[in-house]
C-alpha cells in the first residue's frame, strides 16, 4: 500500500542532527521529496548524502532561525523549485540552562528570537503558498516545558509556550484552507539539545543531562511524530515515561510544584 507521505515534498528544519535528522531520513525513506535546512552546512550536507540511496530524495538550504531576513524570498524561490511544499515541520531550536536572576535580557531575547520568530516567520512565509496549492500541514515543536515552567528554563519555556498559542490559532484561522496543524511536545529524547543550550553567559552549556541521555532516541521520537502526523493530531506527545508530568501539571499541581521545586538548580 502506498504512504500518504509518498511523494510530499516535506521541508525540515533543524535537520542536521537529533530529531530533524532522524525524520529526515524517515521521509526520505518512505518516497518523500525533503528540504533539510539548519545553518550548518557540512551538517545537512551529510544527512543528504547518507540519504542519497534511499526511495525519497534530499535537498538542502542553509538558514539560520536567528536571522529570517529575506526568509519570503528564500522561500518563494523554493517553492518555484520544488512546485509545492505539502508539509512544513518547525524542528530547529535552542535550549537554555540558566536561572533567571543571572540570565541577562538579550539572551531571553536569543532565546525567543529562534525558537518563536525564527519558527513563525518561516511559516508566515510558506502559509500564501499552501493556501494557493489547495492546503498543507505545519507542525511546530514544543517541548512539555511548553506546557509547565521549569528550573533553568525560564527564557526557553516562555518560548515554547507561545508557540503554542500562536499555531493553535493558526489552525483556528485557517481550517477553512485545508491547513491541518500539529504541534510537538517532546519530553526527553536522547539529542545534543542539552550540549547546545545557553548559559547565563551566552555560551554552551556543554554537558549532556542525565535524564536526556536516558531518554528515548531521535529514530523513536521521529516514528511517534510521523504516527500522529498521519493521524493528523494536534498535539503530538514525544517520549516516555516524563510524559506524565503533563497529567500531572493539569490534574495534580500541588504535587507538581513539589517535584519540580526539588529539581536540582545548577
């Protein structure tokens, strides 16, 4: 039986590594057409070519989700390459380990720049093009600390928090044009998102937490993505077992703040 996916053309963002990579190499290897874009060139250009034997197809563009300028041309002129972009999926990002007394403003402003803006401008961008091409579905990634605030997050939870507010009103808007919309709220998957994350000095913080390294694998987390993509769900949990603290934040928030108050905060 042939895949719904098949023959999309799927554009990726934060596709050199982690997640991004991992579904990358999923589409393409269920007979996607895929753009894979993040500022890191080497990065994407490796991912292409590890994917160059597979049903689907590989294409890359550099972009940097700090700085969208010329995003609305960049994008117009891959959609006149491509024909069409049927999926957009919103996976590149940056973490924070940082308390708020110590974080200075303009890393929240970082923070919030390529997690928010940077996620929002390129759907903005694309949003015309599907609309004219009869629908599409964008999916944007949250976190559960998108859901909940959280120790050393301050800044990176803000973020995702309003992506949740902005796409859910995206859906609201535009049903009506065939514009399904996902977001992803993804618990601890084994990436490098930790290592990358920005400390209170703006630099990496290096390390790899303890429950990230535990936690579920970028080729699991993109199988369960991909599993509620096809059933079109608007909120799609990533994870495992974490993943009760939502029904705990909503059922039980006396018992949340206790846990999460005992978090370790360097």
């Amino acid at each position: 039986m042939k895949d719904i996916f098949t023959g999309k053309v799927v554009w990726i963002t934060g596709a050199s590594s982690g997640i991004g990579e991992a579904l990358v190499r999923a589409f393409a290897g269920g007979g996607s057409r895929v753009i894979a874009s993040s500022k890191d060139g080497p990065g994407l250009a490796r991912v292409a070519e590890s994917c160059s034997t597979m049903k689907g197809s590989v294409t890359h563009v550099i972009f940097d989700l700090s700085d969208m300028n010329g995003i609305d041309e960049l994008v117009a002129k891959v959609v006149n390459r491509e024909g069409r972009v049927d999926m957009l999926l919103n996976i590149g990002g940056i973490s924070q380990r940082a308390l708020i007394r110590e974080t200075p403003l303009w890393i929240d402003r970082k923070i919030m720049e390529i997690n928010y803006f940077g996620t929002i401008a390129i759907t903005k961008a694309l949003l015309p093009h599907m609309i004219r091409n009869g629908g599409g579905h964008i999916a944007a990634t949250s976190s559960i600390s998108g859901r909940f605030g959280f120790p050393l997050r301050s800044a990176y939870s803000a973020s995702k928090q309003a992506l949740h507010g902005f796409f859910e009103t995206l859906l609201l808007e535009h049903r009506k044009d065939n514009i399904r919309v996902s977001v992803l709220i993804p618990g601890r998957v084994r990436t490098m998102i930790s290592l990358h994350a920005l400390t209170a000095s703006g630099a990496e913080h290096g390390k790899m937490d303890e429950g990230l390294a535990g936690g579920v694998t970028p080729e699991k987390a993109a199988r369960q993505i991909i599993r509620g993509l096809r059933r079109n769900r608007r909120e799609i949990l990533v994870g495992g077992s974490e993943l009760v603290m939502l029904k705990i934040r909503k059922y039980m928030p006396a018992l949340f703040f206790t846990i999460a108050g005992k978090i370790k905060q360097t």
